[in-house]
C-alpha cells in the first residue's frame, strides 16, 4: 500500500466522521425543532376545539338555568304573567330541543325546532341520554348536568335539571319533573365553529374505522354513554415548512463540506505520491520473491507427491511437509542420510538411475512409520552449478493405493467375486500352461442338482451360502496343483495335474459326491442338493482347452440323462447323440414354425354303458422324415428348451377349439407341464383358450403331474386354485406312483385322479396291484373324485375293473387315438 493510500485511509475517515457529527447535530435540531412547533400547533387546536365545545356548553346551561327558573317561579298569577311563557323562551333561545321527562324515562312533554320536528333524532336520543336523566336527578333539585353525545355525523350537546313540581304551570309539571334541553351541532355547525377559533374542516371522523385516522389533527372525548367521541381538523404543519424550507440549505452545506474534505485529501495524496513511487520498486520485488516462496510451497503441500533433493553425495538435504504427512516420520530423522537407504529400487540401483539422467520414473518401496510398504513412482533433475552437478532434487509419487488398486482389479478379472475361486480366464490361462507342456490332465465338469428350488425358495441368499460351502468342499477334495474353477451360475470346473487313472479319478468321484450331498444349514433349516459329473481326459479326449470343456460338458449332460448324482466319462458317442439332439430341437422349432404338430384324442368311457364322456388331448409331430412321433421324442427336449410354453399353449387352444365341436356332455383333458407352472402365465393362457374357442370352463379338465406339485410346491397351490376359478376341472396323472399322493388329494382342489397305468398292466398277474387299485376307487369315492383307469388294453382288464368299481376307463383295448376329424365323426355316431 502507497504512502498516499496510507494518508489517505487515515486522514478521510476522519474527516468523514467530523463531517457526519456536525450534519446530523444540525439535522437532529432542526428536526426537534420542527417537531416541537408541530406538537405545539397540535395541542394549541386541542385547546381551541375544547374551548369551543365549553362555550356551547355553557350556553346550553344558561338557558336551562333559564328554563329551571321560568318553571320554579311563583305560583302567583300575577308574577308569572310578567315572565315569558317557556314555548316564546324556547324559540328565542335557538335550541334545537327541549324534553321534559316526568319520573320515569318516557318524556311528557317536547319542544322541538323545525329542523328535529321532522326527524327521528329525538327517538335515537332517548337511548342515550338515560345517564344523564339518572345522573341529574341524583344531584337534586338545583343540579345541572350536562355532555355531549353522536349521532352519526352530527354532535349533540345535552343538558339535564330538575324543576320543583307545579300543576299550574305550562309545562305540565309534576313530583320528579327533569327538564333537558338539546343543541344540535350538524357538520355545516362544526365547520362555523372550527372556523370561528381558528380550526380548519372541524368535523366528526366517522366511526367504523377500526381506529385508523388519516386526519392531520385528530381528539377523543368521551361521551355520556362512554364511547370516544373523535374530532378531526386539518392542522397547519408549521414545523414540516420550515424543515422543507431548512433541507436545502443544510444539504448544500455538507456537500460542501464534502468537497473541502475531497480538496483537502487530494492535495495530501498528491504530496505524498513521489514518496510512493520511490518505495514502490522495492515493495514489488519483495511481495514477487514472497508470491513465488508461497506459490512453491502451496504447491509442494497441496499435492500428492513429497518433494526431495539432496547433495552431490546422494545424501537427503531436504524432504517436503507432505513426506511426513505420508509416512508419520519426521523428515529431520532422514536428512543427512543417503536417498538409496530410504528409497529401494525394484529393477536398478538409485544411483546408477540418478547418473543416467534417465527421464522415466522409477518405481520403488519404502517403509513407514508403522512397518507397512509403501510404493511410489520416482522422478529427479540434476541441480547444476558452475557447469557442474552439485545434486538432485525430484519427486516421490506414492501410488501405494493405486497400486492395491490394480492388484485387486487384476484378482477380480480372474477369479470368481462370490466364492473366490479361479473364473474362466484364470481356467484358459491355466489350461494353457499344462496342455502347452503336454501334461496328463483330467477335467471335471460338475454341476449342482436341485439348486434351483433353494434359489426360488429360500432366496439368494441361501444359494449363495450353498455356492459358498460347495466350494470349500471342492478344495478340501483337491490338491496344491489341482485347480477349481467357478464358470457361472451352479457350474465348477476341476482340472486335476497329472491324473490319468480312471480307478483314481472314479475314486475322487464318489468323494465329491459323498461331499455334495451332505446338509447345508441356513437360518436353521437343512437344505440338500446333488451333484452330476462329467470327465474328459487330455490328451486323450481333447488338446484344445475349449474342446476339452465341451467334452465333459458332454459327458456331464449324459450324467444328468442317466438319473444325476453320478458321473460320466465322454464317450465319442455321446457327441454323436447330442448332435442329433442338437438337430431334434432344431428340426422341432422349425416343426412349430411349419405346423407340422397335430393332436390325437384318446377317448374315456364310462363302464356303466360305454358311453364317451371325453377324451385325452395327446400331442404328435408329424415329422418329414421320421413319420409320426409321440411324445416320448420330444416333450423331454421341449422342456428342456422352453420350447413346451408356447407348444402347450398351442395344444391348449387347439383342444378347446375342437371339443366346442363336440356334444356339451363331453370334456376334453389336456397335460400340463411342469415348465409351464414356472414361465408362464398358465390362468391366462387356459382363460383365453375358453374364451376365444367359446367352450364352457366345466368341459376342459387339467392333467397335472406330481412332479409339478412336488418341483413347484411354493406357487403350485396358488396356482392351481386360480385355474380352479376358472371353473376347470383338475385331475392328479399318474396317481399311485410318487410319494406324496395323499397329502396332495388332501391340500389341492382335485376334482378326480388317474390310476397309472403300471397298476393296471399288472393287475391281473398282481394281487397287490389288485388291492392298491380297489384301494385307490374307495379313498376316491370317500373324497368324492371321479377316478379314471388308463393304459387298458385287452378285456380281462376291462371287465376286472368294472367289477373294482372303476366308473371311468381309457386305454388302446377300447379306442385308439384319433385325430381331430375321426374324433368328431366317432362321437357323432354315438349319439
């Protein structure tokens, strides 16, 4: 800051300040001078309008003293014919009204001028004068009371006597005769008023303001009813002219002043300016050395790095603040001690670096306070001088973080975030060190059973426990040399090192899966799962890491075909069938595609007659090549594959369309699959099929396995009921055969069930067979199930289970499936 600055910030507030005291002294004294001439023009009008209201007060009382003494006067004819009779008094007196009220409140007499004969005012006075009439006769006979009251826009002044009683007289008087005598004031009144003392626009402010008075001039007084009676003027503002008046005078004055100050400030400045710009070169060098110091210092402080030089020796001479911060040790223990004892270089000497004068960073540890290594990136420049090195300085980038940060991205990339376990690189990246050495290897493809449920429900949690525990187990069965790999979902790999034996390979089989199979607790519950195996050998079955996978992938889904829990090496031939399957699931979505599937009708009898009640929705493939294939060739390959949602919502629709063909006393049944109680909207699905073929609800019936129930048991329920709002009948297939038939019959809405067909075949030959089948139409005849014996096929077995009580039967031995046209046809003949 210059010289003149200094003067000038010292001097002008100074001068400022002086400046304001003297202009607001002469403001505060003008302004209570003027104020005080206001206050006293204020309450010199209150005077005048008191003043004012006395003397039309004290008229009013002279004429009733006038009054009072006209009816007190003596009885003596003579006396009171020299006295003026009180009507000739009344007029000449110019009152407005004169009331004469005997002892109550109702008046006996009046006298009115013109302007009040016309008007109610002497009706609305009556109210209000009640004060006073009680107020004057309580003062006696020779007391005068007198106030003022309102109405409306007009004052009214009042005065009340009492007068000594005397038949005689004009007036009517009479024992507690009071007399009242009334002035009016209009607002015409109160302006001639005003104006007779000086008052200017004296009026009444009216009433109903809610106390906001905009009046220059305003006074209260308090009527004889004691409300507030408010007088208005315009008051002259002597005070405010001559402020108006003194403003200008006063402002011209501090500007004035202003200016001499500004003057006076301006030639202090002007001597002091060659004083300023002498110091000023000085003062710049010295605040730019100073920017730089801090500028380097804030810079070598707010960044990451810490800062380092040392001598020629390679010995520290200086290490930042930031060094401290990173390492909690003090720089003063390190100074004086040479850079390669605190810094270790991974790849080359310090010194050997520095020399070089290499420009890439080098990377090295350290230690701080607590033990712990750091890592940090390296770079320096030689400090020159006289042409020759006299040291180093440079930077210590820590990337200890991003160093861990790295690490651990790397881990994640090739092992498994849940388990922890090798991924699919880690697997390719070992697969290829041991088959490029050409090293016996055994590949493990094994894949969870029944994990699916615990997912669905259990919740995810519970499958991550399993995944969890499933691969502590894996490694427990391994090697340090074998390798477990997680590939996604419920699927691991194992690569066993130099294994080739197949007795030892089976051998760590049954271990793995003895140790699948043992309870996992979760939140107080066992769960269980299986496990299925496929083997492949190198290089036997595989060189190539991806072909290898693909052969146990083989032989694991071929384990899975023969009943899972157990295991299976690939088989050349195993490749062969899943090619063809392969080709099936193709040929079978092109099938769909080209409209190559048709449905056959098995037709169920009645014993009791042989009449056709219904028939059996049954699914074919008319395929190109092959002719007409069951079921039995590709249901299991359409579940598989999703491809049994829209094939059963197809044979749903076809199925209702054809039984609204049919007389109303026959129903058809169509099969559900267990894949369409999970991916599908099955209530939907029958809902539009009723709706759009126009068949009744109560002609299709629901074929449900027990697998269903037994896969699906959390939504089966539910489920089912929904259809069974439909109003669909729901019949158990295969009953007899699983494990929980009763239970079942028991919790879900069935309507009938279907005896299976490997009861039937045998009963002849069976005596046990023969009991379970007389045993299943009693409990259905008890539950109130229509019961339905499939599979018939020769007449011993019919004419046994008419005997048994079976009410329904369907089978080759009485009708053979039938297509849509011979279907209508076969019904049609049977009336």
């Amino acid at each position: 800051m210059g010289v003149s600055q200094i003067i000038l910030r010292r001097s002008l507030p100074l001068l400022l300040a002086v400046l304001l005291v003297v202009s607001s002294v002469i403001s505060y004294s003008v302004k209570r001078m003027t104020d005080t001439l206001d206050r006293n023009v204020i309450e010199h009008s209150h005077f005048l309008i008191e003043k004012a209201l006395s003397h039309r007060q004290a008229m009013l009382r002279q004429g009733m003293a006038a009054f009072v003494t006209l009816n007190n006067a003596s009885t003596d004819p003579q006396s009171r014919a020299k006295m003026a009779a009180p009507d000739v008094l009344f007029y000449s007196l110019d009152f407005d009204a004169l009331m004469v009220f005997g002892s109550g409140v109702e008046k006996t007499q009046a006298l009115t001028s013109e302007a009040v004969r016309d008007s109610d005012l002497l009706q609305r006075l009556g109210v209000g004068l009640d004060g006073l009439l009680e107020q004057a006769r309580r003062g006696g006979p020779d007391a005068l009371t007198g106030g003022i009251l309102r109405l409306d826009d007009t004052l009214v002044l009042a005065a009340a006597a009492n007068a000594l009683p005397e038949d005689q007289v004009a007036l009517r008087r009479a024992s507690g005769t009071t007399l009242v005598l009334i002035d009016l004031l209009d607002p015409d009144e109160l302006l001639r008023l005003g104006f007779q003392y000086g008052l200017i626009d004296l009026h009444l402010i009216g009433q109903g303001e809610g106390g906001a008075i905009s009046e220059d001039g305003s006074l209260a007084l308090t009527d004889l009813a004691g409300a507030s009676v408010i007088f208005g003027w315009s008051a002259p503002e002597f005070g405010h002219e001559m402020l108006e008046g003194l403003l200008p005078i006063v402002g011209s004055s501090a500007v004035l002043m202003l200016l001499l100050i500004g003057l006076i400030a301006l030639d202090a400045v002007r001597a002091s300016r060659r004083l300023e710009d002498s110091h000023s070169a000085l003062t710049v060098s010295q605040a730019s050395l100073a920017s730089s110091e801090k500028r380097f210092r804030d810079i070598a402080e707010a960044a990451s790095d810490w800062l380092w030089e040392t001598d020629e020796r390679l010995r520290l001479i200086y290490l930042s603040e930031r060094f401290e911060r990173v390492t909690e040790i003090k720089a003063s223990q390190w100074l004086g001690r040479p850079l390669d004892e605190l810094l270790q270089a991974d790849t080359q000497g310090i010194a050997l670096w520095l020399q070089t004068q290499s420009r890439k960073p080098l990377r090295c540890k350290y230690s701080d306070r607590n033990g712990d290594v750091r890592i940090c990136r390296l770079a320096s420049r030689p400090i020159m001088a006289d042409g020759k090195c006299a040291g180093y300085r440079g930077t210590a980038s820590d990337i200890t973080e991003e160093v861990k940060a790295q690490t651990q991205v790397e881990h994640l990339s090739m092992h498994d975030a849940l388990t922890g376990l090798p991924n699919r690189n880690n697997l390719h990246s070992f697969l290829a060190g041991k088959l490029g050495a050409n090293r016996p290897l055994a590949m493990i493809s094994l894949d969870l059973d029944r994990f699916k449920p615990v997912n669905d429900t259990l919740g995810h949690a519970a499958g991550d426990l399993v995944l969890q525990e499933m691969s502590l187990r894996l490694l427990n069965c391994t090697r340090n040399e074998d390798l477990v790999a997680r590939l996604g979902g419920d699927e691991f790999i194992m690569v066993l090192d130099g294994i080739s034996s197949q007795e030892s390979i089976e051998a760590l089989c049954v271990r793995l899966i003895d140790q699948i199979k043992q309870p996992i607790v979760y939140e107080g519950q066992n769960i269980f799962v299986g496990g299925s195996i496929g083997i492949a050998l190198a290089p036997q079955d595989a060189t190539e890491a991806n072909e290898l996978l693909r052969c146990a992938d083989i032989a694991l889904y071929q384990a899975k075909e023969d009943g899972r829990a157990t295991w299976r090496f690939y088989a050349s031939e195993m490749n062969q069938r899943l090619l063809q399957r392969r080709q099936l699931e193709m040929d079978l979505r092109q099938a769909m595609a080209m409209g190559e599937m048709a449905l056959q009708y098995q037709p169920r009898y009645r014993t009791n007659g042989m009449h056709i009640i219904g028939a059996e929705a049954l699914v074919r493939w008319q395929h190109p090549l092959k002719g007409l294939l069951g079921p039995a060739h590709f249901i299991d390959l359409a579940e598989e594959t999703g491809l049994i949602v829209p094939l059963g919502r197809w044979v749903l629709n076809e199925a209702c369309n054809e039984a609204a063909r049919w007389p109303e006393h026959i129903c058809v049944s169509v099969n559900l699959s267990v894949v369409q109680f999970r991916q599908s909207d099955l209530r939907l699905d029958v809902q539009r099929a009723l709706t759009e073929a126009g068949l009744a609800a109560s002609r299709l019936e629901l074929e449900v396995a027990e697998s269903i129930l037994l896969d699906e048991s959390a939504g089966a329920l539910a489920t089912l009921n929904a259809l069974k709002e439909l109003g669909v009948r729901l019949t158990m297939d295969h009953f007899g055969t699983g494990y929980s038939s009763l239970n079942y019959l028991r919790s879900y809405p069935f309507d009938g069930l279907k005896i299976d067909r490997s009861f039937i075949g045998n009963a002849l030959s069976s005596a046990n067979d023969r009991l379970i089948i007389k045993a299943i139409v009693g409990l259905a005849e008890a539950l109130e199930l229509t019961v339905t014996a499939e599979g018939v096929e020769t007449g011993e077995q019919l004419e046994w289970l008419e005997e048994a009580d079976c009410a329904v039967v369907q089978g080759f031995h009485i009708c053979q499936p039938q297509f849509a046209q011979e279907m209508e046809r076969l019904v049609q003949e049977m009336g």
